[in-house]
C-alpha cells in the first residue's frame, strides 16, 4: 500500500497569512461589484467621466487590498498562491 505525504500544517503566522489572502481576494472582488455598481450610478446621475472616476477608484483599491493578500500569503506562509516559483 502507498503512503500517502503529508503536508505539515502551517503555524500560527501561516494561518493569518491565510486569512488575510482569502480576505484580499474577497475585497477585490466586492470591490469590482461596487465599481460596476458606481459606474452605472454615478454616470446616470452626473456624467459618465465621473462615473469613470469613481470606477477607477474603487478598482484601483481593490487591486491593492488584492495585492497586499498575495503578499501576506507570500510572506507570513512562506508560500505562492501560484504553481510556478
């Protein structure tokens, strides 16, 4: 019978670097849903460069909490989220 590796659990460091990955993510996809919404609001209500603007901020943000996640992950794990080194 093959035995099966097993990865060691990550400590207490890795655990929040975890979390602050999926809490990254998750704000950088909130973040695209409030841009489409903004967009869509702003444009209407002024104009559609304000509407560009504000789109762009919020995606701007989004992107950020997006990378700062990765890097936690990176850094606190000592692991890449992606398969390549």
């Amino acid at each position: 019978m093959k035995q099966v590796e097993q990865k060691e659990k990550p400590d207490m460091a890795g655990r929040i670097g975890v979390v602050l990955h999926w809490l990254g993510c998750a704000l950088g996809v909130l973040s695209v849903l409030v841009a489409v919404w903004a967009f869509i609001d702003i444009s209407i209500k002024f104009d559609l460069a304000s509407g560009a603007i504000e789109a762009a901020i919020f995606l701007g943000a989004g992107f950020c909490a997006w990378l700062v996640g990765h890097v936690a992950l990176y850094l606190l794990k000592g692991d890449s989220p992606h398969p390549w080194p």
